[in-house]
C-alpha cells in the first residue's frame, strides 16, 4: 500500500505522537509497504526509507521562543492569519490549521496514496480529503477532553475562562470523529472515553495496543542506583501527576536515601520547579529531556524502581517502556493503565491517583524488597514480550488500511450505481 501518514506534531522523544509515527511508520515498511509522513513542527526522527514531507507552519509553539509573534513577511496565506488569530486570542491552533494545510497538499497529490492515516489531528480539513474519495483512517489516543477536564479541575477564577479557549478545538475533533467511518486507539479504556465525549458508534473504533521495541528496552547489564526512581512525563501539566510524585518522594527521603529522575522538560517557574522548591526537594530530584530510546532504557534500567502517577492514561509507552526494562513499578490505578501494566501486584504495584501517602507507601515498599522488585520485573518482561510489539502494531493497523479503503470502494460503487 501507499500510506500517507499524517502528525501535526512529532516531537521525537517526549510525547506518545512522535513517538507512534517513527515506529509505525517503520514497521509499514517492514512489511512492504510505502509510508510517506505529513507532519508539522516539530519533525519526527524517521528510519531510512520512510519519507517525510513538512507540512509548515508558523511554528508559534517553538521551545525557543513560545507564543511568539510572527513578522507581517511571515503570513502567506489566510490559514495563517488564522493560525495566529487563533493564539493571539488564546486558543490553540495546530490541529485546524495543520489539517487545512496538509489536506491541500494530499488534494493534490490523491492519485498517489491508497490511504491516509490521520494521527490524533482531527481537523476540519480531514473532511475534505473523505469528500474527495480518500480513504481516511484516524488514531485517536484518548480525547483531550480528558485533558481539559483535568485542567478545569485545577484552575479558578479567570484561569477557568482560559483553559476553556485554549480546549476549544475538542468540539472540532469530536465533530470530524464523529464523521470518520474507521478509527483506531490504543486501549479498551481509550475506546470507551471516546464514546463517551465524541458520541461515535461502537462499530467505528478498533483497538490496536501500541508497541516497543525490546531489544532497545532490555535489561541492563550494569547494577541499578541504590534508591533511584525513574519517572517520565510528555507535559509539565497536571494531569501527568508529578506532583503527586513529589510529595511522595518529600516523604521518602525522611526515611531513605533516595533520588528522582524525572524524564520531562520543565516549564520554567512552572507548577513542578514550584512545588520542588516548596517541598525543599532539589537535591534529590534532577531532570534529563531530549535522551535518545538507547539512553532512555539505559536510565530506566539502572533505577530500581519506575514510577507513572498519571491522573490519567489513554496508553502509557511509559508503562510499557518501563517492563520492557525488567524495572518493577509503581503506577496509578487510573485509565489505561491497568490494561496495560496487567492486575495489581502482577507486573506493577498499581495505587490510587493523586494520592501521595498511597504512592510513598508502595515506593517504600517496593524499595525494601529486592525480591519482590526482581520478580515483578520479570513479570513485566514477559507481559511485553507477549503483548507489545510494533510488528503486530503494524500488521493490525494495515488490516484497517484494508478494511477501509474496501468501504470507499464499496461506496463508490453504489454511487455508480
């Protein structure tokens, strides 16, 4: 097949987007197949013989310079006048305009793919490519309605107002969902949350779990840090739980020795850098961003214990990342994550989210027992040996491919008719 495999953002290392383009993309190509991936700032790291076309963009949200104002030379075209239109007044752009401007480009070039592949964008301009005979197939995560829910919860006064505008491309997403025959996500859970808040038919959704690549994400061969606990999170945001994480390690560190590594780029004088310094936590706590997949399962093979205090999950690669490691962990009970990680005291001691004295208690417990933390690991190894690979990513995800480029055959046909 000819795939068009489209990402409004592809940040490589951080983040499940980047992350779920490079290695499908990779393994459609395994199989034979020709990928060719749409995607907008920043870029995906791919492997050789995938091609990537940008789809450019203002790039408003650079790490360099965030929310930046463009000069008037900048502005081409009215998609982006509306790109920046929409930050000026507080909302959040990317996924309308990336669609807009990647269905333009794909309008053009329709004689050259079977299939296109939406990846979490769900934007208006997806519509146009279905209209124009396309077939179209997207992977929804989760719903960032969860995401919103999560920081409504959080915020007061105008903040509320704010958080309500920046959210605002949910009800776009919900609306195009909605009109896309097939859909892939990654979790039973996930499946049932977007049933939930995008009101789509049952029939529409197809489970396809994500995959990691375990002979990256292997055992270490050098001894763990006695007291080291690994964490990871995509966003400094709420919803990701480090805060929680904290306030358990502020407790740990009375009773123990211990250290947190934290996987994550931290927004300066953010609500993580503040509640490190209010907990007088610094010098245990340390922070690393950008680590390639090689670096990244070297530091999670050398903790002895990871942790994911996620508020809520539509996957976890963290999850997964982490028992592919043999590193035991501790996890929230919170959306997919008991799918994934398998029952409680299985491959992860799983806790309830956001509270702290539950997670310190299972860190605790975890660290005072080098057999239950061998154990676990290994349960955790095997679990994504038999479970999580990118070739069976792959293969199911073609199988949609298939199905859906049939219906628009189908369609077509009657329409002849």
């Amino acid at each position: 097949m000819r795939i068009a495999l489209l990402s409004y953002r592809s940040k490589p290392h951080c983040g499940g987007q980047g992350v779920y383009v490079r290695h499908l993309s990779r393994g459609l190509a395994e199989l034979g197949h020709h990928v060719e991936v749409f995607s907008g700032r920043p870029y995906p790291e791919l492997d050789p013989g995938v091609d990537l076309t940008a789809v450019d963009s203002l790039d408003l949200y650079d790490e360099a310079d965030p929310f930046r104002t463009p000069g008037w030379r900048e502005l081409r075209d009215v998609v982006d006048l509306l790109e920046v239109g929409t930050m000026w007044t507080a909302g959040f752009p990317e996924p309308l305009t990336f669609s807009l401007r990647a269905a333009k480009l794909l309008r053009a070039r329709s004689h050259e793919f079977d299939v296109v592949h939406d990846n979490q964008c769900l934007g208006y301009g997806l519509l146009s490519l279905q209209r124009a005979g396309i077939p179209l197939v997207a992977t929804v995560h989760h719903p960032i309605t969860h995401d919103r829910r999560v920081d409504l919860a959080g915020a007061t006064g105008w903040r509320r107002l704010g958080v309500r505008r920046w959210y605002g491309f949910t009800r776009m997403q919900a609306r195009v969902a909605r009109r896309i025959p097939q859909l892939l996500t990654v979790s039973e859970s996930s499946a049932l949350d977007i049933r939930r808040d995008f009101g789509v038919g049952a029939q529409q959704l197809r489970v396809v779990p994500l995959g990691v690549d375990a002979e990256v994400f292997k055992p270490a061969t050098a001894p763990r840090v006695p007291g080291r606990i690994v964490a990871m999170a995509s966003a400094d945001t709420p919803m990701k739980g480090i805060g929680t994480l904290l306030e358990a390690v502020a407790k740990l560190r009375t009773e123990r020795t211990v250290e947190l590594v934290l996987v994550t780029k931290l927004t300066p004088g953010g609500p993580t850098e503040q509640r490190i310094e209010e907990l007088a936590i610094g010098d245990v706590v340390r922070t690393v961003n950008g680590l390639s997949d090689a670096a990244l399962a070297e530091l999670l093979g050398s903790a002895e214990v990871a942790c994911v205090p996620s508020l809520y999950e539509g996957f976890s690669l963290p999850t997964v990342e982490a028992m592919a490691c043999a590193t035991p962990l501790v996890a929230s009970r919170a959306g997919a994550i008991p799918e994934v990680a398998g029952p409680d005291g299985e491959c992860a001691d799983l806790v309830p989210p956001g509270e702290a004295e539950a997670l310190a208690a299972a860190l605790a417990g975890l660290l005072d027992s080098a057999d239950r933390r061998q154990r676990l690991g290994a349960a955790g190894r095997a679990r994504v040996l038999a479970k999580y690979s990118w070739k069976s990513v792959a293969a199911a995800t073609v199988d949609c491919y298939a199905e859906a480029i049939a219906r628009r055959a189908r369609a077509g046909e009657g329409a002849t008719c």
